[in-house]
C-alpha cells in the first residue's frame, strides 16, 4: 500500500526508522520495481550540522522545505545520485537518505540500480506514478549507528545515533 501524507508530515526521527522494511517503488517500460529498503539516516534541519539545510535554503536545498514526501536527490562528489526523503511540515527542513536497498547496498548503488538520477529531484513520492513508498507492514530489526560521511558536522552531531541499518536474516 502505497505510504500516506500524515507518514510524511512527520519528525525525521519518526519517519527514517519506519523507512526501513518499505519498499522502495521504480517504474520503468518494464514494469515496476521493488526494492525493500535496508538502511537509512535522519537529517534534523537547519541546527543538524550534518544537514544540508545548514546554511538555511539554497538553491540545492529548497526542495527540503517543501511538505513531507518529497524526494531530494542530489549529486554527491560529481559521480552518484543520492535520494533522500524529505519529512515533516513544508518550511522545516529534514529529510532521511536512504543508504541502502536490498541488493544495492550504499547510497549510490542504490539509486543506480532503480535508475534515479537529478531527473527525479523534487518529486513528489505521494502522489508520483514513476517513484513512490509502498509499505506492506514489514518491520526488521533495526540496529542504529553514526551517520557515515560527515566530517564538517559539529562532534555532536557526528555522534548522533542516526543511522537505522535491518538487521540481516
């Protein structure tokens, strides 16, 4: 079933657990493609060091403000698309990257692998015949770590818990 507006218009640290276990919809000529999702990591906004929102809005960030279910796809070191799911209410800045898809583990396998590209950025997963969640119900275990990749944050938000990895099995 596809996941609804309220899911969306929730805290990043709500919404970026319960990703975990979705599926993670692509259409494409070929039909449609599944992929369950395997980890993710919460970005909090303009106060999380480590978001991109940082700095406040940008060109690049815009999309973060937008409403909850909102895709922002970035290219990251000029050679991967990497697909974030924005939450909470529209003017609030967080949003969860998917790190992982079954099969495509790493943010940019995954997105290679269902084809999302900066085509994709801004689109709208709640209403969007090409990409969406679908949540069946599936809950894994979770184990929760550092977020990976993010030197420049402050050493508290380095430290931050916000990264939901499936536990395999």
């Amino acid at each position: 079933m596809r996941v609804s507006d309220g899911f969306y218009a929730q805290d990043v640290l709500v919404v970026a657990p319960r990703l975990v276990g979705m599926w993670l919809c692509r259409a494409t000529p070929g039909g449609v493609t599944r992929r369950r999702i395997t980890e993710v990591e919460a970005y909090a906004g303009e106060s999380d060091t480590a978001s991109h929102a940082r700095a406040g809005r940008t060109k690049r960030t815009e999309v973060m403000y937008l409403a909850g279910g909102h895709a922002y796809v970035y290219l990251c070191y000029g050679i991967h698309h990497l697909l974030n799911v924005v939450t909470g209410p529209g003017g609030v800045a967080q949003a969860a990257l998917i790190r992982g898809i079954e099969g495509a583990p790493g943010p940019g396998r995954a997105t290679k692998a269902l084809g999302i590209t900066l085509a994709d950025n801004r689109t709208d997963l709640r209403v969007s015949t090409s990409l969406w969640l679908e949540d069946d119900g599936c809950r894994p275990a979770l184990v929760t770590g550092v977020r990976i990749g993010i030197p420049y944050a402050s050493a508290t938000d380095q430290a931050r818990p916000w990264r939901f990895t499936a536990v395999p099995g």
